[in-house]
C-alpha cells in the first residue's frame, strides 16, 4: 500500500527487514494484503528485492545500507489456486506438491 511503513508494521517487519540487507529475492507468504486499513487479498505471496543506490541509505540495528527501497511482485495465491485448478490438476495425475521454505 502507498504509503504503508513497511519497516515499522509488526506484521510485515520480518520481511522488510530481511530485504534491506538481502543480495537477492526475499518473499513472505501466503498471507493477506492490505490496503489502508482494508484487506483486499487474503492468500498472497510477496517477493521483495532491495534496490541498492549510492547516496541513499537505510539504516537498521546500527548498520547503514545502501538501499533505496525495494521492487515487489505481489502473487494472488488465492486467484492462482482457483484459476490454475491446480489442485484438481495434481490430483487428477496423482501427483502432490508442497510449497516450502529455505530459511
């Protein structure tokens, strides 16, 4: 959300923070997204990536990085699941899968 202090809101902090030092993509999900005060997804991924520029800067913990902000890719989970019948199709081969992390 425009605006929303993603550095500072309890429930997005983990990711935010892990993003600014981070060499690569970092996501976080699924989870709801909001909008102001509204959600309007409710079983998304997101995936950041720190936008590093000389001359700006974020600090956390002390340590000053040189991170502008970040570019995300948000992933309606939800619409993906209901769309892709992707249940349905991995059942009709007999097959399984499972989303896992590596952190």
């Amino acid at each position: 959300a425009w605006g929303h202090d993603l550095l500072n809101d309890p429930n997005r902090i983990g990711i935010a923070r892990a993003t600014v030092p981070a060499n690569g993509v970092v996501t976080a999900g699924p989870l709801s997204l909001i909008q102001g005060t509204t959600d309007v997804v409710s079983d998304a991924f997101i995936a950041r990536l720190p936008i590093n520029m000389v001359g700006h800067s974020i600090v956390l913990d002390g340590a000053v990085y040189p991170c502008w902000g970040f570019a995300v890719i948000l992933l309606n989970w939800a619409m993906l699941k209901e769309e892709s019948d992707i249940y349905e199709n991995f059942d009709h081969e007999g097959m399984q899968f499972k989303l896992t992390r590596t952190d």
